[in-house]
C-alpha cells in the first residue's frame, strides 16, 4: 500500500511541476501574444497616421488596414474597406474591379507596363507612376504608388502593403517646365534666324556701300572725259561742211546721253539718300514722267493708258525729285520690256476708299520676268539687257523703303508685269 501511495505521491509531483510548467509555458505566450497585439497596434497606428495613402491586404488579398490619408484620398471609410477582398479596393481608384499595384509584384514586368505608364521593379517592391481617374471626388489624379510585400518571423509573406501618393502639382511643374524650355528654344531659335537675318543684311550693306563708292568714282571720272568727247563733237559738227559727218556725229552724241544716263544711275545709286518730304501733286509728277519717257522713246508704238480711281487732287507727303526719279525707272522698264517696240502700258492710280495710302501700278503686256529672276530684280547691277546696269530697280527699293511704302512685282513671261509701288499719304511722326 505505502509503495502505491509512494507511486501516487510521486506522480502528484510530478504532474505539479508539469502543470507548474504549461503555467510558465502560457505566461510567455500570453506575454508574447500581448507583444504581438502591442506590435500590430503600434503598425496600425504608424500605418494610420502616415502622411502617405496607405493600405494592407492579407495572404487572401482581404484588407486590413486602410489609413486616414487614403480615407480622404478616396472618400470611403475604413469600415466600408477593412475586411473586403476581390479587389474591391481598386474601386474608389478606378471604378471599376481590377488589379492595383500591391496584386502585380510577382506579375511579369510587360504586364505590369500595359496597365502603367511608368513602372520600376525595386529591391524592395514595385514603384510605378500612373494618372488615377476616380480620386478626389473624380477629379482624378497623378500619383505614384509604391507597393511591398510584409513577411512574418519566417520569412513567409503574410501580407502586401501599398502606398500613394499625388504627385499632380509636380507633374504640372513639370509640364510648365517642358513648355517654357520649349517656347525658351523657339523663342531663341527665332533671335537666331533674325540675328542670322541682320547680320546677312549687315554684309550685304557693306559690300554696297563698298560697291557705292567704286561707282560713284567711276562715275565720276567719266563723265568729264564724256562732257569733252560731247563739247568736240559739237564743235566738229559746226566747224565741218562735210554732211556725211552729220550723222557719225549724231550717233557719238546718241551714245554720250547713253553713257550719260548709266553715269547718273551709277551715281544716284551711291549717293547717299535723304528725302526731302513735302506735300507733292502724285499725279501731275506722274503725267510729267510719262511724257518724258514717251518723248524719249517716241519711234516705239507704245499704247500708255492712264487711269485714275483716286481724286485728282490727292496729293500725298513725299520727296518730288524722288519721285520722278522712281516713275523714270519704272517706266523705262516697262518701254524696254517690248522687245517688237510696241505693246500696251497701263499706269493706274488707285486710293479710293484708303485714307492711308496710294498704289500706283505699272502694268505693261512686254515679254515678263522668268519666276527665278523675280527674286534677284532689286540686287544692284542684275540685269539681263546688254545695255542695262542693273542699278533702276534697287534705286526704286531704296526710295520706295525710304518713303515707307513696299513694291511689288507680278509677272508672267510672255504675257507682261505688273509692278505695283503703294505709297503712305502722310508722313508718320516717329
Ligand atoms: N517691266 C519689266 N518687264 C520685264 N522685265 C523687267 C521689267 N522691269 C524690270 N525687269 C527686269 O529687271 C532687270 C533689272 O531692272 P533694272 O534694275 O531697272 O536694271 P536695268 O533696267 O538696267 O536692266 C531688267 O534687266 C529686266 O530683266
Ligand atoms: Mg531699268
């Protein structure tokens, strides 16, 4: 008997020290679990307060916390969110049931691009940047999300996180940016073309004021060697009885007013131009030049018409002596443009019905301007007669820009020009 009450005894220690045991043993789990409760409501809180949307699924996608930056985000309560799965969470961001970030971290990377604009696979996660339509009460938004897996003690994944953030101030930053560094690079691109412009015009002056002065030396030197050659002529003329001179001597005299004029040309293109404005009867200085132009070419059958649909007392603020100076050129040119010495020429005053400005059209049926010349006509000395110098139509530019008027030419070859000079009336205060 005492040897089983032994036994008993012994036992009845034996299940005290285990029960003694499992009491130490439940201690540490009730402690362990208080610290894992105590974890989880520290995660919990850090997760509530980050500045950042943030939310948590579990290993069956179910969510688990959803923050207070995410309620505000997206306008639903985490007692709507927490616990709901099948993707229930992307609604508030898409409206519709889809994928979001947090489900495509083990997704290959192409398919993860077709639903991102930009996406970047990290050590740690993914990271992507996307344009969210349903946000903010349906403005919508750019954000950028980064999601990452959360692993327990055994590096088992119990769960994804996902956090969001609105990036659309930066993205229109960016945008003002892009669009100031491009209107920056048109705006320097124009200054470029126009320095180019200026500079190229800057050249171009040179080398015609060089060209201006050799003229105007030439010019010069001629024509008293020319006024000699005209005098002795003369004088030969009188003094011989000899008729077969008479027209040897008509033919020197002939070609000493041709030289004449390419010499005023010459150094009307040289001289340096200010124009005396005055107020000048236009159509009194026309009718002048046409008559002096038809007296210079009187063997050639030139129709001229002259039309007017402006008052005959228009008179506009301009330099006279400029003026005749344009009309002769113009209108030699169109009498040269004849090559059988006949044809039509109509010269048209128009103003009616424009305060500001006169045009006055040169309009001849000659033999045209080929299209490749049209842009070379103002460039001094191109010409394309054997006589010419080149210089009539860039003095007209030079008056013309003087004047602040424009010239312009139309033409087709074979069938005539047009040009057209349009003339401000009054002469603008600067
Ligand atoms: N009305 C016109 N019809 C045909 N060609 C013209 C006319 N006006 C000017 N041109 C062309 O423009 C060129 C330049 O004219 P211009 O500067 O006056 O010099 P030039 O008369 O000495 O040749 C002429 O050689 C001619 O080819
Ligand atoms: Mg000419």
């Amino acid at each position: 008997m005492s040897k089983k009450i032994k036994r008993l005894r012994n036992f009845n220690a034996q299940l005290r020290s285990v029960n003694e045991k499992l009491k130490t043993e439940i201690l540490h789990r009730q402690e362990a679990e208080d610290n894992l409760k105590a974890a989880y409501h520290r995660l919990s809180d850090i997760i509530e307060f980050l500045p950042d949307a943030t939310f948590v699924i579990d290993k069956d996608k179910k969510v688990i916390a959803w923050n207070k930056a995410i309620e505000e985000m997206t306008g639903v309560k985490k007692e709507e969110m927490i616990g709901k799965g099948d993707y229930a969470y992307s609604v508030p961001f898409y409206g519709k049931l889809r994928p979001l970030l947090l489900d495509l971290l083990t997704v290959p990377q192409e398919e993860i691009e077709a639903q991102y604009s930009y996406v970047k696979r990290e050590k740690d996660g993914l990271y992507a940047e996307v344009f969210v339509p349903r946000i903010y009460g349906g403005k919508g938004a750019f954000v950028w999300a980064k999601a990452a897996p959360l692993f327990d003690n055994y590096g088992q994944i119990m769960g994804v996180v996902e956090s969001i953030r609105d990036i659309t101030d930066r993205k229109e930053a960016e945008a003002i940016l892009r669009q100031d560094k491009e209107s920056f690079e048109a705006m320097n691109k124009i200054k470029t073309e126009q320095l180019l412009l200026v500079q190229k015009e800057l050249t171009d002056a040179k080398h015609l004021s060089e060209i201006g002065s050799l003229a105007a030396t030439v010019a010069h030197e001629l024509r008293n060697p020319l006024a000699a050659i005209r005098t002795a002529a003369y004088n030969i003329g009188k003094k011989s009885r000899n008729s077969c001179l008479v027209s040897h001597l008509n033919n020197i005299e002939k070609k000493v007013i041709e030289c004449d004029q390419t010499i005023n040309n010459l150094l009307s293109y040289s001289r340096v131009k200010v124009s005396r404005f005055e107020e000048v009867k236009i159509h009194a200085i026309l009718k002048e030049c046409i008559t002096s132009a038809q007296d210079r070419y009187y063997k050639w059958k030139v129709r001229v018409i002259k039309k007017c649909n402006c008052a005959k007392s228009d008179n506009i603020y301009a330099d006279p002596f400029q003026m005749r100076e344009l009309f002769n050129n113009l209108l030699n040119n169109a009498f040269e443009s004849f090559p059988e010495k006949k044809g039509k020429l109509v010269i048209q005053v128009d103003g009616l019905g424009n305060p500001d400005s006169i045009v006055i059209s040169f309009i001849d049926n000659g033999m045209g301007i080929n299209p490749n010349d049209l842009e070379k006509l103002s460039h001094p000395f191109f010409t394309t007669k054997s006589k010419g110098t080149g210089l009539g139509l860039t003095i007209c530019r030079q008056l013309v820009n003087l004047h602040e008027g424009s010239m312009n030419f139309k033409s087709e070859i074979g069938r005539g020009t047009e040009v057209k000079v349009t003339l401000p009336r009054e002469r603008k205060l600067k």
